[in-house]
C-alpha cells in the first residue's frame, strides 16, 4: 500500500425492498430456529449510487465471496451473560452489571494458558426476551449464555476451542464425539500451570444438563484483548468468550436484529436471505415494521480506498464488507441516501485489521490468487 493511499469507512444506505420467503405452497418460510425469512438487494455493483461511488463488479464478487464465511459461520452476532453472573476483577469478583469499563479483570491467553490482568476494552449491556441457554451440574459448571455467546472449551488433546452456545447444546443433544470429549478447564489449573496433567472430567461424564430459560431483562459482556474472562455463576467459575457486538451502529438497530444466512447474484445486484432474531428485541422491531408495510433501510459498512475519475469515486481492490445493517427510516425525505466516507486513522484501521482472524486472511489472499469472476 503506498503511503498516501487513503482509506475510508464506507456507508452505502437504500431502501430494502423485501420479499418474504415460502415454499412450494406458498406458506411463509422459516428458518430451522423458526424465525422469520426475508430476501431482498443488498448492494448493487457497476452502478453510480447517490453518494457517487461504483463498486465494480469483479471487485464486489471477490469480497462477497469473503462474506460467505462470515455467513457460513453465522458470524458478528451480538452475545451475552445474564445479571447473575459475576466478573473476576483486580478488586475481587463483581457483578458484571456492576462493573464500570474501565477496570482490570483477570483474563486468559489460550495460546501460553497464562493468566493475564488486562483492562475492559469495552462493556455492552443490552434489553433481551428470549430464551438463554444454561449448561449447568452439581459440581462446576452453572454457565446462562444468550445463543450466540461463546463458550470456551478444550478437546481432548487439550487444546483449547470456541464454540457458541446454541451449538454446544446442538452438540451435547446429538452426542458429538468431539463435544463430548471436551472439558472445562477450571481456574486453578490454569494458574498452578502444573507440569502433570490433572484429572479430566469429560462433558459425557459430568451430567451436564443443558436447557433453555425464558429471559427478559438486561444481559452483559465485555470485551479485553485475549478474547477470554473468567466468569462465576452460582459459584461456579469458567473462562468465557468476548463479546462481539459491532462498535459503531448505522442508527438505533444493530445487527441483533438478524442473521444473513445466505448471498447471491442476479445481474450486477447483490441479494440476500435474511434470517430475523425474533427472540431479540431489535428482531421484534424489524418484524413488526415488515408486518405492517413501514419502510427500512438496508445499509452496507465497508472499509477501503477509492480513486476518483471523471467526477466519479470507484471503490478499489482493497475493498473489505464489515456487515449490513438494517437502519430506521430518517423522516427527512431523501435522507436515506447520504454520502458518508470518513477517513480512517492509522489506529482504527489496525484495529479493523486485526480484528480479521488468520484464516480470514488467508482466505482473501486465496480469493485473490483465484481471481474470481463468478460465483
């Protein structure tokens, strides 16, 4: 990248004109979890927007074809803990609605397993009605996560692995064979970083027992550069997942509000299949406002660079899709079409870039190396 390439944060925002998904007889179709299905346009390629911006096709399709992953893995989805669950401070343990975002708390780095004081990056509380699941025994496990939080687990070679909450308990329902061979690790063996293997309690042999509680109140998490914190419920200590809610919404309806499950092209048009939370609150909104025929905005988040040629900005190579969001309708007529490109610092675009996981790179460069034309 030369030097005085500038790189901006991207926001295209259009009307989302939606069709409900059925099937072969016409009923509304839903997802596997019974939420509600939309498709609709996403973005379009090769097309002067309102902001004066083309995104080329060849370069939308490369980067389309990144988001896939994020799809296949239902990725950037909002999680959290419940008001009962306490947080490991340099003070002492704490409720995690207590606790203010800037103190330290005791976290772990999975690649040495040593235990590290690190300060709160971040804390999210949000309202939530649905059901959280909670994986609980009679001796050390009493963890209440919503769906998507991220459990921190070790297989049986003791290495560790992320997993998220609803798919853990898909995976204790079906008895995996790798799920079940996976333990929690307890608090003092990280810390003793003992020489001799303790005693491993598989999840087969523990009587977890895994069920769904209906919840309606707040719910909480942080977020701290290892990834990972202890959390006690009950008592019960365990190594927990980050939170991953987005840092900047469009307006008022975060990305909570739904899932893309699936991306395709028809023409110069990119489409999607919307999966609606309806057990999240913004899920509840955005399904009420379809319902009664209220218009949304659909709107892309993007970084990268743009080069500007006979009056018109064309999106560049190193084009990289954060998400897309549903936003409110602004009452201003003509308002949903607004050119926002702000420059990024040299610190918030290694932030964006580091937020990237390995394999996320990888697969870019793959892409790249492929050249892709269609999908």
């Amino acid at each position: 990248m030369s030097e005085d390439k500038k790189i901006y944060l991207l926001k295209e925002t259009a009307e989302f004109n939606f069709v409900k998904e059925t099937d072969e007889k016409g009923s509304p179709k839903v997802s596997s979890y019974g939420n509600m299905l939309v498709k609709g346009i996403l973005q379009k390629a090769d097309t002067l927007n309102q902001n004066g911006r083309i995104y080329p096709k060849d370069i939308l399709e490369k980067e389309v074809e990144n988001y896939r992953k994020l799809i296949k893995e239902r990725r950037a989805l909002g999680e959290c803990v419940d008001d009962q669950t306490e947080i490991l401070t340099y003070n002492g343990w704490k409720l995690i609605k207590d606790i203010s975002s800037n103190e330290k708390i005791y976290t772990l780095n999975l690649q040495t397993e040593e235990i590290q004081l690190q300060k709160i990056q971040r804390k999210v509380e949000m309202d939530f009605n649905g059901k959280m699941i909670r994986f609980s025994n009679d001796e050390k496990i009493d963890m209440q996560l919503t769906p998507n939080h991220k459990m921190i687990v070790w297989d049986k070679k003791h290495k560790p692995y992320k997993i998220l909450a609803k798919d853990a308990m898909e995976n204790n329902l079906n008895k995996n064979s790798i799920f079940s061979h996976s333990y929690v690790e307890e608090f003092s063996h990280c810390k003793t970083k003992s020489t001799n293997r303790f005693q491993i309690n598989y999840i087969e042999h523990v009587n977890l027992k895994v069920e769904t509680v209906p919840y309606k109140g707040k719910v909480y998490c942080v977020t701290v550069p290892n990834g990972t914190w202890m959390m006690r419920r009950n008592g019960k200590m365990s190594w927990t997942g980050n939170c991953d809610h987005a840092e900047e919404a469009v307006v008022n309806l975060k990305h909570t509000s739904h899932v893309i499950t699936d991306i395709w092209w028809e023409g110069n048009e990119v489409w999607g299949q919307i999966e609606i939370l309806e057990d999240m609150i913004q899920g509840q909104q955005i399904k009420t406002l379809f319902k009664n025929g209220i218009k949304v905005g659909i709107s892309s988040r993007a970084i990268g660079s743009v080069k500007t040629m006979g009056g018109v900005n064309y999106v560049q190579e190193d084009l990289q899709l954060i998400c897309w969001d549903f936003v409110s309708e602004p009452s201003t007529p003509g308002a949903f079409m607004f050119a926002e490109a702000r420059q990024l610092s040299n610190f918030e675009l290694k932030k964006l870039q580091d937020s990237l996981s390995k394999t996320d790179k990888i697969n870019r460069i793959a892409n790249d190396l492929l050249g892709i034309k269609k999908i």
